[in-house]
C-alpha cells in the first residue's frame, strides 16, 4: 500500500535480502547483522516510487550512525553556496530563522552559524549532531515529525527557511513531516529539500541508489502531488548534479508563491521520458541484472589472471552493489575509504574488509572499483598516484568499464 496515498503499489524490482547500508559490523560481529527485503515500486495512482518494506528508523539512524557529510570537498562547497544562498535571498527579515532536518555534521548549518543566523538542526544521530554541536551548531538530537516541530514552533517560533538534504526520501512518514511543516512554517516562509532524482537514477542506471535508507524516490510529479496531498504547493524546481543528479523542491503554502515554469516543464518532459509507464521501470531491471552481470564476469575475469581488486568509497550505495550481484572477498579484497568509523569493521553483508583510504596508493592493486562514483572527480584527483602508477579505475555508472 501506498505510504502517501493508500493505493496499490506495482513491485518493479526485487533485490532480495539486504543488510542495512550503514551499519559496517565488526568482523568477530557478523553473525546478528539485520536484513530485510528490499524491494521497489510504483504506485498506482500517485506515482510515487517507495521501498515496499520499511526499516524501523531507530535502526539506521542512531549514535553510531557512520556517514559524515563533510568527507566530501565538493559536498563542502555545495551546502556552503546552499546557506549563502537562503541568506541572500529568503533569511532578510529581521531575526531570520532556519531549521534543518538532517543536519548530520553541520556541513551546511556552519555557514549560517558564521552569519550569526538564528538556527537549528534536528537530527537523530547523536554521533553526528555531538560533531556538530562541538562547533557551536545549535542542534536537537531528535527526529523531525508532527510532534518535535510543534516543540520547536512553541519554543523558538515560526521558521523562515525549513531545509532538508538527502534527508526527506529516507522518511516514510511524510504525512507527519508535512504536519510538522504546517506547525513551524512562518506564512511566507519555504521548505526546501534536495534528494535523488529518479530521472536521473533510470538515465544512469544507478540502481546502487536504492537501499534501506532510501525509502523514496523522487520525481517532481510525485512530489507535487504529495505537497498537494498534504496542503502545500510545489512552486519551484531545480537540478542538481551533486550525489549523481538530484532535484531540489522548493515548497511554500498555497498561494503565497508564484509557481515557476520549470515545474510544468519538468513534469512534461517526465511523462514524455515514460516515466509512469511499466514499461521504463521493467526495462531498468533488465539493465540492473545486465550491469550486474556484467561487473561479476570481469571481476571473475580478472581474478583468474591473477589481478588485485579493490574498492574505493564504502557507501552505502555499494551495499546493494555487492549484496545484490554477490561480490565478496573472494572477488574484491578491501574496501578503503576515509572514514574512520569505518576503518576496521566489514562492510555490510558482503563482509569485505573496510581499511583507512591511504592503504590504495601504499599497496598498489592493479584495479579499483569506484563505488564512490558520485565523487569521481574529487577522488580521481585525490588518487592521482594510483593511476599514474598504473592502476585502473573500474566504474559500473552507468555501464561497466575500465577507466
Ligand atoms: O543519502 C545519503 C547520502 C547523502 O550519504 C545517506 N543515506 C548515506 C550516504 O550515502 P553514501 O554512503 O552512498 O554517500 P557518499 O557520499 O557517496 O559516500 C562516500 C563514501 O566515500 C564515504 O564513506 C566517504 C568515502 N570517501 C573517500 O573514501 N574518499 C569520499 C571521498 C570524497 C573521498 O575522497
Ligand atoms: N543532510 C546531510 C545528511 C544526509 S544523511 C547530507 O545531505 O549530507 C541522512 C540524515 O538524515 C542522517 O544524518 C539521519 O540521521 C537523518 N535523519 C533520518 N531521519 C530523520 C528525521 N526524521 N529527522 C531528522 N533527520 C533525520
């Protein structure tokens, strides 16, 4: 059933039982790892694409919760133009408010913080909110819903700016999230959020985009009629090529913002590009085995010539990547990546090993597959001395390739 609308829910895909992306257990912890089946699709009357079981959210956003935002230089530099942007043009009134959902490390809010901004950040995680927190973000370690924005509206009034990224598709329960919008949005206020764009995700293939924590993904036909399903409108739209294309939904209520054309024009060219017709989500699936294939033969291949394989990047991403084409040690024998959470532990399901990122460049394999594909160009500079050594980038977006 529908978790925004109630109606029947076509499975276009199912890729069987998968850990949870983000927990990276210790090797002696193997054995209770958490899985559930993952499996995608469509509904029938409002169009939107949803995970068809649900992860409880205490099990994937706690203390120890392993993603740091700020890993990134380009993600840096991205929430960075984000706050200058809300600054200029939407925190102008006389003591402004903004409040994140999501705010992870602070990547974003710290920019506001430095403008002497008033703000919040609500986030769940307490790892990542203390982080932030230590640089004098103001944030609660809660989950947004109904009942925490009426705590924040009763104690620090309307919000000016509400703003979520890579945040809202992680929730199932959007019909609390829009409640909590009515309840904290000052009148004229916005609620912006950005997330991956299912566009985007059957352009590229990039089926690695689907994983417990992304219960939705998003089109902008589906969001306008949530927005509209829960009382709001969707007056502006914008892509973004971040985290391997996104789209950044501007929401405001009824009649209190002109609604742009690009609405309307993205919406048109979706229904053009097919994308609500079974058709599109079969002929994906046929590509997600095709590339699966794909990447296990030239793994096998390379293996029997006695090459070094290794992975860059373990994002949550590549969960579904190894756990769904069943890639082991066997097969690639180390993750490295540069979070320290991660150092040590195995990656989720697959149990390859998860090391510190300098190990690339100080053991050399012949072959790494970029799992971080969404960072390539900051890592392939970061790692140029792997490549000039003579090792080999192996992609899989949007087809299987040696670089
Ligand atoms: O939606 C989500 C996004 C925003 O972040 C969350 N559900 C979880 C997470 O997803 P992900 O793990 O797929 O995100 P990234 O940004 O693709 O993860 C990059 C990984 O690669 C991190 O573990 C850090 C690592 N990394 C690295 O080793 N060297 C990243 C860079 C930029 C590097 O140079
Ligand atoms: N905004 C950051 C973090 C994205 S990861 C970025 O774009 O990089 C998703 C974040 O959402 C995690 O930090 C998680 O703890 C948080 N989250 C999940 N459910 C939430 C909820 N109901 N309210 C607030 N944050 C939530």
């Amino acid at each position: 059933m529908c978790r925004i609308c109630g109606s029947t829910v076509g499975e276009f895909f199912d890729f069987g039982r998968q850990p949870l992306s983000d927990t990276f257990p210790e090797p002696d912890r193997v054995d209770d790892e958490f899985f559930f089946r993952l499996a995608v699709g469509i509904c029938e009357s409002c169009a939107m694409v949803q995970l068809l079981e649900e992860v409880p959210r205490d099990r994937m956003f706690h203390d120890g919760y392993p993603y740091h935002s700020s890993g990134s230089a380009r993600m840096r530099e991205h929430f960075a133009g984000t706050a200058r942007r809300f600054l200029r043009e939407e925190l102008t009134a006389d003591d402004p408010f903004i409040v994140e959902i999501g705010s992870n490390d602070g990547v974003m809010l710290r920019t506001i913080r430095d403008a002497g901004v008033r703000h919040l950040g609500v986030e769940p995680s307490g790892g990542v909110a203390d982080l932030s927190r230590a640089e004098g973000i103001r944030v609660v370690t809660t989950f947004f819903e109904e009942e925490s924005a009426r705590r924040i509206r009763a104690e620090d009034g309307p919000a000016d700016v509400i703003f979520a990224a890579n945040t809202i598709c992680h929730i199932p329960y959007l019909d609390s999230i829009f409640r909590g919008v009515d309840a904290l949005l000052a009148p004229g206020g916005v609620f912006v959020f950005e997330d991956p764009y299912l566009g985007d995700i059957l352009e590229l293939n990039t089926f690695d985009q689907i994983y417990d924590e992304h219960f939705y993904l998003f089109s902008v036909n589906s969001v306008r009629a949530a927005a509209r399903r829960f009382g709001f409108d969707l007056v502006d739209v914008q892509r973004l090529s971040v985290h391997g294309g996104e789209v950044r939904y501007t929401i405001a209520r009824p009649g209190t913002r002109p609604v742009t054309a690009a609405v309307e024009a993205m919406i048109a060219e979706e229904r053009e590009r097919g994308m609500l017709e079974h058709t599109t989500f079969e002929q994906f699936g046929a590509n997600v085995k095709r590339i699966c294939g794909d990447l296990v033969e030239l793994l096998r291949r390379l293996r029997a010539e006695g090459k070094r394989v290794v992975g860059y990047g373990a994002t949550a991403k590549s969960a579904t990547v190894t756990n769904y084409c069943g890639i082991g040690p066997d097969l690639v024998e180390v993750v490295y990546d540069t979070t320290p959470a991660k150092h040590g532990r195995v990656m989720p399901g697959s149990h390859i090993p998860v090391r510190p990122a300098s190990g690339l460049t100080e053991t050399q394999p012949d072959y790494a597959i970029l799992f971080a594909w969404n960072h390539e160009e900051e890592i392939k500079q970061k790692e140029k001395a792997f490549h000039d050594a003579g090792g080999r980038w192996i992609t899989y977006v949007p087809d299987v390739r040696i670089s």
